[in-house]
C-alpha cells in the first residue's frame, strides 16, 4: 500500500504564519485536514508529515494526533545540515535546500512507492486516487505528476512558482522547469523568471505541476545521487535549492525514469497569502454542498 509524504516544513513566510494550522472548514478544518481524509478513501495507509523540529510539538498536537486513529502518522525532521558526507552548509545559509530535501529527510521511513503533496495546497479527492491507482499499478522505472493548467494555479494577491511541463502526445513528460515569480499582468499575460534568470510569457493552458508527484521506492537512490552532485555544484551557495522538478527532468533526460503525466478532474487551490483564505473557504464549502465532503469530517 503507498504511503504519503506531506511537505510541511514551511512557516508560510509570504503568508504570515504557520498556514498549515489555520481553519479553512466550516468546524475548523485545515486543508491538511481535507488532504488526508482524501487519501485514506483513496487506499493510503500512512502519512509521513516532513516538518522542522523547532515546531514539531505544535505540529504533533494541532495537526497528527487527529489523524493517528486513521492512518499510521510517522514524521521526519527537515535540517539544514542532513547533508551527505563530505558536505556541510556554507556559512550563513539559514533555509534548508527545498523540496527534494525534505523528500529525503523520509528516506529511512519509505519502505515501497510513495506519492508526495504540499502540505497546504487543496488538490481534489480524484488526484488521490489516481495517484494511488498509478502506485499500486506501475512497475517500471518510472514516477507520475498530477498537473494542472496554470491559469488555474494563480493567486490574484502575488507571485507564485510553479514547475512548468512539457509533455508528449501520449501523456509523457518531456521536461520540467522550475519557474519562480509567476504572475499576471493587467493585459493579462502571465510570465516568470526561468532557471536561466530571465523573465518569459508562459501560456495560460500550460500544464503545472503543484507538486503532487507519484515515486516508486527507487526514486530515494535517485535522490541521493543527484543530492551528492547538486552539492558539488550549488553546495557553497547560500540560497541554492534542490527541486522535485529538477530532479525530475534531470533523471528524464539522463534515460532513467520516465514520468506520466496524470489527467485528474479535480480542482486545486491553495493558500500563499493571506488573502486568499476567504477564496479558500468558499471553495470548501462549495464542495461540501454539492455533496463531495461531509459537513464535519470524521
């Protein structure tokens, strides 16, 4: 049975506080709430939260002990200095090295195929299920991603990063690029500031992962060579950081694993500022009238 690794790690510093706690249902549901009870109806049997240890009590009250009668709840410590020998951070780095880290920071609990999801992005019951079918389905050498168009990624109230696809005529990924500072402008165009540092315009039906990714166990041997020569290459930066998009397309491109990209009909919405909780909220509750969610969650 798969096991989902949620990234919660982040204090949300754009939002102001740790979002992963803050109320979005109508009897004080977070998002993370909505998240597990999705995937235990889609056949996950554990949830490892990735979170830092300077809240980790915080964590474990508001947060895991609700769900420790439903679903194994383990956790795993994201540190700035888990790093590989002969590696140590660079003197005044502060942040650990994103994402893929925090993947990492699971590797001693992942035992099979895993699917991984921000802790405060809504991602919709049938991106769980899909996920878990492609988990329990899949075994080749390969990882899916849950994409969405990006005109349906976008946060009125700031700029957001979003790794961009490239995908094939048969629902392969062809490539994935991390861009930062995605945002529209008052014409309406949308553009971002690739890896190579320069600002472009991006189609509004462009496909966007939103971090809900698919790996089988192998992927964790990935991640540690590709760790081991990111280091080599950024170790001595003090705001470098390792992707999931990266490392994707980096191991696309090098013959070792092929990604599918998954259709889902769900919606996806998520909270980077503070303003866009009211959106948050009335999206919830519009589910729950139409029937996708029961008025409390048990």
């Amino acid at each position: 049975m798969p096991s989902l690794i949620v990234l919660a790690a982040g204090m949300g510093s754009r939002y102001g506080g740790l979002k992963q706690l803050d109320p979005m249902g109508p009897n004080g549901e977070t998002v993370l709430d909505y998240s597990v009870y999705d995937a235990i109806r889609a056949g996950f049997n554990r949830v490892i939260f990735v979170i830092r240890e300077d809240f980790a009590e915080a964590f474990k009250t508001g947060i895991g002990e609700r769900f420790a009668k439903l679903i194994q709840v383990d956790y795993a410590y994201q540190r700035l200095d888990d790093l590989p020998a002969p590696f140590s951070p660079p003197e005044g780095r502060t942040k650990p090295w994103g994402t893929t880290h925090a993947i990492r920071a699971a590797r001693a609990l992942v035992d099979g195929p895993f699917a991984v999801i921000n802790a405060d992005d809504f991602y919709g019951a049938d991106a769980y299920l899909q996920a878990s079918r492609f988990l329990k389905s899949s075994d080749e050498a390969r990882c899916g991603l849950i994409a969405y168009p990006l005109e349906n990624t976008l946060s009125e109230h700031g700029s957001v990063n979003r790794g961009i696809c490239e995908v094939s005529q048969v629902r392969m990924l062809l490539s994935v690029e991390e861009v930062v500072k995605i945002s529209r402008d008052p014409s309406g165009e949308i553009s971002g500031i690739g890896l190579n540092g320069e600002r472009r315009v991006i189609a509004a039906k462009a496909l966007a992962s939103m971090n809900f990714w698919a790996f089988l166990k192998q992927f964790m041997a990935d991640i540690e060579t590709e760790f081991f020569d990111f280091l080599v290459q950024n170790g001595d930066k003090e705001t470098s950081e390792f992707y999931i998009p990266t490392v994707v397309d980096a191991l696309i491109h090098k013959g070792k694993t092929q990604c599918e990209v998954i259709e889902t009909s769900a919606s996806w919405f998520g909270v980077t500022f503070p303003e866009d909780k009211p959106y948050v909220v009335q999206s919830i509750a519009e589910l729950i009238s139409k029937g996708d969610y029961p008025q409390k969650l048990s």
